[in-house]
C-alpha cells in the first residue's frame, strides 16, 4: 500500500505550447508537476461542491420553463448521443436533476431514461421514479398512464410494474392491472412479479387468469437467467399469496 504521502506525476498541457505547436502541426509540449493523494483528495472534494454549488443555482427556479425545456431538450440528446460513455454520465445525472423539478414533461423525461438500455441509467431512473413517488405519487402515477395511453414499449414498460410496488399506494393495483394486459410477454411478466410483490389480496383473480398461460419469458436474478411461462409465474404469485391453484384452474 502507498504511502499517503506519496507523490503522483500529473500532465497538465501547456496552453500557449500547445497553440504553437497546433500551428506547426507538431504534438504540444507538457510540463510535469507532482501532485499528493491528499491533494487528489481535496480536488474531489472541490469537485463536489462545486457540483452542488452549480445545481442549487440550475435548480432556483424549478417552476421556469426555460428550465424545463433545457433538461427535456438535453434528455433526448444524452438518449441519441453516439458517445455511449458521455449519455450513460449524462443521463445518470439528468434522471436526478428531472427528479427535482416539478411537472408533466419531467416525469415523462424520467420514463424515456427508464428506457434506456444501460442497467446503470435504468437504475437512476427508477428509484428518482421511486423517490418522485413516495412525495407526489399522482404525478408519476398520471405519467404512467400516459405511456400506457399511448401503448408505449421498451425495457421502461418491465420496469414501471416495479416501481409502482416499491411506492406501494394504495391505488397502485388497477395501474399494474394495466401492464397485465400489455401486448408484450415481458411486460405482463414484469406485472405478475409486481403484484406478488404488492401482496394484494384484491390481486388474486387477476392472476388466475394467467395460469396455463404458455407464453414463455426469460427472467433475470442477478446475473442468472431461467426460463419460464407466463402461467408458471402466476402460479408462484399466487403462493405467495397464500392461494394454491388447482391442477383445473
């Protein structure tokens, strides 16, 4: 292990080299300068307030609609953008920021991040979905029957279901009833496993009518898959529930 002490060499360009040579064609010049691991340290720590800093100024005016318009603007260019790294970075932190400010567009921002193919930008997504849910439930709840409204698909639709169990509310059953009827397999999958989760008792004749479903879905646990039917994972909800379905059900 290193010292703390210990001195690490970091390049810094030289600005003014770096102008000559671009005119020259030749590579810059770099002066060396050492740099200790608390220093390191402390330029994290400077990075940290300076972050929070700028959002308290970004986010004063959470109502504006200039604000608004900015981070729907820059959602859809982090979901397009052909730099895979930078819309992974950019959307982790605009799933935060849509999280903050109030309003329709931003819960229907927060969802097309939910769709995103990138686990970790789903993830950020999901629990500001989440975290959005437990303060203002009928704003997230509106804007999932908006994606439902307009019979929306992609990996947000799997994972809506779970997010509404998470929040569990009350009146999350008939919005989770309506994934249960999704054209995707995967999506009434991902409801099923919802409401084994809600543990409704309200829930149980709507999961009886999946059983002998043959539809077949890939689950995911961790990094396992297992396949399986649809009617085999109503079967197991239903246990859950304490109701052991009969071979002619």
């Amino acid at each position: 292990m290193r010292n703390p002490a210990t001195r690490w060499i970091v390049y810094d360009p030289c600005f003014e080299s770096s102008r000559r040579s671009a005119r020259r064609g030749k590579s810059p010049q770099r002066t060396v300068r050492t740099m200790s691991l608390p220093d390191e340290l402390q330029r994290i720590f400077d990075a940290d307030r300076a972050l929070r800093n700028a959002e308290s100024v970004l986010l004063r005016n959470k109502s504006s609609k200039e604000l608004i318009a900015l981070l729907e603007h820059e959602t859809e260019n982090a979901i397009q953008m052909e730099d895979r790294n930078e819309g992974v970075v950019r959307l982790e932190r605009l799933a935060d920021l849509c999280a903050q400010v109030p309003g329709p567009r931003m819960t229907d921002a927060l969802i097309a991040i939910l769709n995103d193919g990138e686990p970790r930008v789903r993830v950020a997504a999901g629990e500001a979905l989440r975290d959005l849910g437990y303060e203002r439930y009928a704003e997230v709840a509106r804007g999932i029957e908006r994606a439902l409204d307009r019979s929306a698909d992609g990996l947000a639709m799997c994972e809506l279901p779970w997010v509404l169990a998470e929040i569990a509310e009350p009146s999350a059953l008939p919005l989770i009833r309506r994934f249960l009827d999704h054209p995707s397999s995967d999506v009434a999958a991902a409801a099923i496993e919802a409401l084994a989760q809600l543990r409704d008792p309200d829930s149980v004749r709507d999961l009886e009518r999946f059983i002998g479903d043959s539809r077949v879905v890939i689950i995911e646990d961790f990094e396992d898959e297992a396949k399986t039917t649809l009617g085999e994972l109503a079967e197991d909800a239903l246990e859950m529930l304490g109701v052991t379905p009969s071979a002619g059900d």
